[in-house]
C-alpha cells in the first residue's frame, strides 16, 4: 500500500534528505523521485532545507505504523513534488557565477546576530547583508549579542547603531549568551516560526543557539543519528527543533551571503528608508546621487537618513558598476 502525505525538509546531506512534518519533529529519510525542477531556477540543489514537499512510501496492507516508524535509509520515502516557496534565500559560488545553492526556503524571519565590538562590527557588510534580505522578502531582527562586553565601554557606539537601524525600520535585541540577558526574549521571537540565523565567525551565533536550548550544539550537528543519514555526510544547513518552540536553520559560514545581483537603479529600493523617501525624488528613476530634487540626499542633509546607511548604499552602487 502505498500512502502519501506532506512534510518540511530539515536537512540534505549529499545522498539523501531528512524529512519531518512538522510541527511535529518525527524525522524520516527520503529521496528524490525522478527528477524535479523548478521552473526558472539554476539552483544546484532543487530541495533545499525549509521547503515544503510532498512524499510516499510503502508500507504492507493494514498496518498502522507512522511513517518514520517505517522509513529508513535502505527504503527511504520519495519526494514526489515541492511546494511552491514563499520565499527563499540563496548563495552564489561567486559574484560572477551563474550557479547558485538554496540556502533555505520559507523563512520566516532571518536573525543577524552582530556585535557592537569583539568583533568589530563593519555596518557595509551588515548592510550588504540587510539588503539580502529584502531581496528575498525576508524580515530582519538584528541581535546584538555579547552586550556585557561592550554596553558600558561602547555606550555611544551602541546608541548610535540603535539610532541608525531602528531609524531604517529593523528591530534590535540586545542579548547575551553568556549571562542569559534577553534570550528569552529571542526564545519568544522564535517561537511558531521557522528563523534564519546568520553571522560572521566570532559573534558567538554557536553559543546564543546553545543558550537558547541547551540540548543543542552547532558545531556538532544536532540530527547524528547514523541510522537516519549515513556516515560520512557533508551538510552546510539544517533546520533545528527549539524545546521552547520554534524552528531555526543555522548557517554556518555564509561566504557570499550578502551577494545579489541588483542592477544598479534596484539597490535603493531594498534600504526601506530610501524607498520611502525616494517617492518624493524629482526625477525617476533616480540614483540619489547627484540629481537636483532628490528627496533621498534631502533626507540624508536633514538627518532622517543615517548617513551611514547612506555610504553603505553609494559603496554598493560603486561596485555593482565594476562588474556591469
Ligand atoms: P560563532 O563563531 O559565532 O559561532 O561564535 P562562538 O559561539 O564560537 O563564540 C565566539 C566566542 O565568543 C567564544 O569564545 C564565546 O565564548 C564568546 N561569546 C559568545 N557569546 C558571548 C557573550 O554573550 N558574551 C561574551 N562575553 N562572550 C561570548
Ligand atoms: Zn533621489
């Protein structure tokens, strides 16, 4: 007999995917039926972590048995179809490339986990990172983590981020995984959703997931069953179970991420604030540079736009004319 049903991958390890229905956490192995394509798509991989798929498996007449009750790595499931994304986030190989790898499907919320200091925080690559975002129509929280560091030394500098990104529209968390300082705050923000997190190295991404729930560890990966994925696996992304609800997919060493292809009169739509003020600009299209009555420099002039922000846009404008 065979019976079908519908299932969120959590995981990809090379050979095979591990499918859970969640938000139950009953994890299966599955494959690939036949091949699957997404329309308009180059992806590498056309299953990537969070997306919805349909599957089906065999079981002998009349038995009752759940599906990862069954399925196993020698008589894995098959995923007959994916459900179309609500959105998705991607990687390139290189700016250059054609090739891309689908980071995560159906995000509901990507955290960037950042520190004022310990590491220095470089605010064009977090824009960089924010415009990703809204290329892929995924909501930012940026979470400071490590603020017992540097709350006292780098009182201004802390103020000053709060000014620029909640000024452009992002909400900020202060947290800390060493003392526990609003985490539970992110448990909460977690909670129900599937959240993206992302980070350089050194933020201490690892240790705010650990805070979060203890029986984790990213660095070890926390699906090690053998018997649902084989041995010698390589895997970038997988979605995690929060014993306090919630979903997260890790990211572990996002080289490129921040990388779009926007042409160069896009960039400004994707920085809210100047999407905003850009409606009152004289001419359109507008780049905001140089043209009389641009509402965008006006805004910028007069402190509504944190200049900042503003160098982040113009250094982007100026490299996206080096590759065109
Ligand atoms: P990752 O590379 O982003 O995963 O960072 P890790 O979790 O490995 O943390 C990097 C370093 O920062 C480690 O030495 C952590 O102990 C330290 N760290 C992480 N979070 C905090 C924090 O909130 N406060 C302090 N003082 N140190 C932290
Ligand atoms: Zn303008």
């Amino acid at each position: 007999m065979i019976k079908t049903g519908e299932a969120t991958v959590v995981k990809h390890t090379g050979s095979h995917y591990l499918l859970s229905e969640l938000p139950q956490w009953n994890l299966f192995p599955a494959v690939l039926r036949g091949k699957i394509r997404l329309k308009g798509s180059n992806a590498t991989n056309p299953v990537a972590v969070g997306d919805k798929v349909s599957y089906e498996y065999e079981i002998p007449e009349g038995t009752m048995a759940q599906v990862n009750e069954v399925v196993t790595l020698e008589n894995p499931a098959a995923i007959t179809a994916v459900q179309p994304r609500r959105n998705y986030i991607i990687r390139k190989s290189t700016n250059l490339s054609r090739q891309s790898h689908i980071i995560a499907a159906n995000v509901d919320r990507a955290f960037i986990i950042a520190t004022i200091d310990f590491p220095e925080i470089k605010l064009p690559f977090l824009d960089r990172i924010l415009v990703t975002c809204e290329v892929y129509n995924v909501p930012v929280t940026i979470v400071l983590n490590k603020v017992d560091l540097y709350r006292e030394s780098h009182a201004e500098q802390l103020e000053a981020f709060h000014q620029i990104y909640e000024g452009a529209g992002y909400p900020i968390l202060e947290v800390s995984a060493k003392t526990g300082e609003g985490v539970e705050e992110l448990r909460a923000a977690c909670d129900g959703h599937a959240s993206l997190f992302s980070g350089v190295s050194g933020v201490g991404k690892s240790s705010l997931i650990k805070a979060l729930d203890p029986s984790l560890d990213p660095r070890v990966g926390e699906i090690s069953d053998a018997h649902l994925q084989g041995k010698h696996t390589t895997t970038f992304y997988e979605m995690y179970s929060l014993a306090s609800g919630g979903f997260i997919i890790d990211t572990p060493g996002l080289r490129g991420f921040g990388l779009v292809d926007l042409r160069k009169e896009e960039i400004a739509l994707y920085f809210p604030e100047m999407l905003k003020a850009a409606q009152d600009c004289r001419f359109t299209p507008c780049t905001h540079t140089h043209e009389p009555g641009c509402a965008v420099k006006e805004a910028v002039e007069n402190g509504e736009i944190s200049f900042e922000r503003y160098s982040s846009y113009l250094g982007m404008l100026d490299e996206e004319s080096k590759y065109r």
